[in-house]
C-alpha cells in the first residue's frame, strides 16, 4: 500500500552482482524510471538463489519475485546462471503445479549494458504482479503488518 | 514363494555363520505380524527373519549408518529397492564394498489401509496363497481378497528392477517394469485451473502435521543435518501454524531430492496423513524428463542427476515445457 492507500506491490529482484546489479545501476544513471516497490537482492551470483529464498520472500510479505543474471554464456563464474536457469524452471514449475501464479516469478537476463532492458523489465513486471493483486496463496499472516 | 523365503534364510544363515558379514538388514514383525519393521538380524535371531506381502519398507536407507561400521553388512533389496541402492552409490553414501547385495523377487506389496478401508477389523495376519490372492485372518474369521484390491498404489507403477551387481540374486529373472503411466495423475492434476490446483493442494497439504515421517523414510533424505531442523528455517518441527508453513516444507523437501528421487513412494506409503506426496517428487520427474530428456535416477550407479548438469541449450524457465502445455494459469 503506498500513501494514498491504493494497492502497489511489493516486489524482490535478485540480481547478480556482475551483470544485473550493474544494469540497474545503469538504469539509475541513465534516468530511466521503474518502480519503487521493486527491492533489490545483491547476490553474487544469480545461482546463489536457493529455492528457500524464493519462498521466504514471498512469506516475507513480497507479491513478486524476479531473478536477474547475466546472459547464459556470460556468467562471471562460467556456468553458474545455466544451473540457475535448470534449478529455476523446477521451482517454477512447482509453484505452478501447486496453484501460485506463475506469473510471480520470472527470471530474466539482463547484462550490465543493459540498462534500459533492466527498467523495461521491472516496469513489465511490477504491472504484471499489480494486475495479479496481492499474494495470498503464499503469505504467511504471522508476517502482515498489524491492522491500524 | 515360500521355497524362496526358505532360500534367503539359508543364504542370510550360512553368511552370518562364516562370518562373511556381521549383520543382515531384512523384515521382522512390528507391533503386529502385518506391519513390518527394518530388522538387524544377527546368528541368534535370524530365524526370526521374514519376507511377505506385507514387506512394504525400503531397507536401503539404514545402510548409509551401517556401512560406515567395521565389518560388511548384507542386506535384502526388492526390485524397486535397487534404484535407491544405486543412488546412494552415486552418491557415495554407501561404500559397495561394505554390503552385501541380496535381491530378492517381489509380487507387489499389500496396502493394510486398503483392506480396513474395505471394512476388515482386528485383523490378526495376512497371507498370500499360492493362486495370488491374500487371506486376511481376522478375529471374527477369515476374508480373501483379490491381490489387485489390496495392493499398495505404488506397485501398480512398478518401475521393475535397476541395473544392479548382486552378490546374491534370489530374483528368478529382472523384473520387467508395470506397463502404467505413473505420470498419469500429474498430467491430471496440471489440466486442471491453477485455482483447482490450489484448492486441491490446500485440501491435502493442510492436513499434514508434521511428523517428518516422509522425510526420514525418504531413502534419498540423508543429509546430516536437515533445513528443516534448523530453528531458523522458517519452519518449525511442529504442527504447522500457517498454510505457508505447509507449502514450504512440501515444496522444498520435493525440491531437495529432486533429480534424485527414483520414485520408491516410501513418502506416500508412511504418511499418516495419506498426503500423495508422491505426487510432488513426480511432477519434478516430470518437468526433468519433459526439459532435459528422460531420466531415471539410480536406474544404474554413476549416473549425474539432470539437476546437477547443464546444457547451453536449456530452455529458460519461461520457455520451458509446463509453461507451453500446463493448465490454464
């Protein structure tokens, strides 16, 4: 909820310290908007994202969870974003199989380069996760903030 | 059957008396004669040893303990207990060198859940006569079933035998896979709307009370130490407090022995609950066979599990094959 009490989601991007952190940097420097709900994850690489992250945030309170890595062959560590990429569509695919929107989740790759792709995407995917509303079939309600 | 059982008793005598192994993993009676537990058989009970209908457990878990004693072990594996033996070669949990590998036939395990369902009370023993059908010896009298009625779920999608190196082979010959399709309810479950899908989740998944019994019958859980019994794991070894609790621990401990699970449906059969947990660890084989080609772990020792390999051509996580031909999202 923003000020004026209408719904905007909250969403979790976790990017990869050599390429996708250094985009959304890019995105910053070049002016270019996206939202300001999406929070992001330094994570050294997209690979250190173990599924249990993916949950967690979600329990955490989050709408949306996103996961950008460096384009599969670039990989800082080599190979690390082609685990990523096979670890991932399990998860996903779980998810799905369970009844959670597949649309909140996504991975992309986004390069350092990229800055413009970086705000396109979160712009993409904040407007997807909004349209979705809020989490409610993974939330934990211990975690919601009290009701004033 | 019966000059079988006679066989292995002989063989599991004759190789605790030359002092081949110090201990035979097999059956003995639980609490009752039709609830089997794991046995330790050493030269004074092994008489007490037993093989029927009713010896559901997969013994190859316990040999992750035993095999790190002195001394071989020699342990009874069923046909679809050979898959979680290789695995566990694989994974180097077992030392080969250390058991002996005993396989014995197998004509499908007995359901006791199914002939109470059927109404059948104080049941006192089961017996397999020779025509296949099962006997179930009650207080108040006799009742026979048909096999099929009675059988264990997971014996109708029998995947057969692994490719495996017996030290002793009690199996006639290698038992041929059931001709079933054990994706058959996956792709079920998947037609339906995501909002089905999750109501039928929450429908199982709310009932489980987190008795970790799946995860500690799950030949392929043998981490050291679990996630789940870490207190800062988000969940709590305890009934859940929380729908999300459920999910999480159902989720990740699917996801944990996903590429690994050969699909033994030990989870399934000793949930108290009668969660299909199964169901879970098959959608992961599913999606593994649909996106990185068919795979069936520990069909032989060696192989590398699909999620622990890549290739540059994997499709990414939009792309992949649920997303195509799932149900509607």
């Amino acid at each position: 909820m923003n000020k004026n009490g209408e719904y905007t989601p909250l969403i979790v991007a976790f990017c990869c310290n050599w390429c996708s952190y250094a985009g959304a940097d890019l995105a910053g420097t070049s002016r270019l908007t996206y939202p300001a709900d999406v929070k992001i994850i330094r994570v050294p690489c997209s690979c250190r994202v173990n599924p249990m992250f993916v949950l967690k945030a979600f329990q955490r309170g989050a709408d949306g969870v996103i996961l950008c890595g460096c384009h599969p062959g670039d990989c800082h560590y080599l190979t690390g974003n082609y685990y990523t990429r096979r670890r991932m569509t399990l998860l996903f695919g779980m998810l799905d199989y369970m009844g959670i929107e597949r649309e909140r989740t996504r991975v992309e790759w986004v390069s350092a380069a990229e800055g413009a792709k970086f705000a396109a995407v979160m712009n993409d995917f904040a407007k997807t996760v909004s349209e979705l509303g809020e989490n409610r079939r993974l939330e934990d309600l211990r975690c919601k903030k009290p009701l004033k | 059957m019966q000059k079988t059982v006679e066989m292995i008793k002989a063989k599991c005598a004759e190789l605790l008396a030359d002092g081949t192994v110090r201990a035979v993993i097999a059956w003995r009676d639980g609490e009752f004669s039709y609830d089997k537990a794991p046995g330790f058989f050493t030269a004074e009970d092994i008489g007490s040893l037993c093989y029927d209908c009713t010896c559901a457990p997969n013994l190859s878990k316990y040999l992750v303990k035993e095999a790190k004693k002195e001394g071989r072990v020699a342990v009874l594996l069923k046909p679809c207990d050979t898959f979680s033996f290789n695995q566990l070669l694989t994974e180097h949990r077992i030392d080969r060198e250390k058991v002996y590998v005993i396989t014995i036939p197998c004509t499908g395990k007995v359901d006791i859940e199914k002939i109470r369902d059927a109404g059948v009370r104080g049941i006192t023993s089961l017996e397999e006569t020779d025509d296949g059908n099962i006997t179930v010896h009650t207080m108040y009298g006799d009742k026979t079933f048909e096999k099929n009625d009675v059988k264990l779920a997971r014996c109708f999608y029998c995947k057969g035998s692994a490719d495996i190196e017996a030290d002793f082979n009690a199996m006639e010959e290698k038992k041929a896979p059931a001709d079933s399709d054990r994706l058959e309810e996956v792709r079920r479950l998947e037609a339906m709307t995501a909002e089905e899908r999750y109501d039928y989740w929450r429908g199982e998944l709310s009932r489980c009370i987190r008795c970790n019994a799946c995860r500690n019958v799950c030949p392929a859980c043998t981490c050291e130490k679990c996630v789940f019994d870490n207190d800062q794991s988000g969940v709590a070894s305890k009934a859940n407090a929380n729908t999300f609790e459920e999910s999480m621990f159902h989720i990740i401990r699917a996801y944990h022995v996903a590429g690994r699970c050969t699909d033994c449906g030990e989870c399934s059969r000793v949930c108290p609950q009668r969660i299909p947990l199964h169901l879970l660890n098959r959608k992961f084989i599913k999606d593994i066979d649909d996106n990185y080609g068919e795979y069936q772990a520990g069909m032989e020792a060696g192989t590398l599990s699909p999620v622990t390999a890549y290739t540059k051509e994997d499709a990414d996580p939009s792309e992949a094959v649920f997303m195509k031909n799932g149900g509607e999202g």
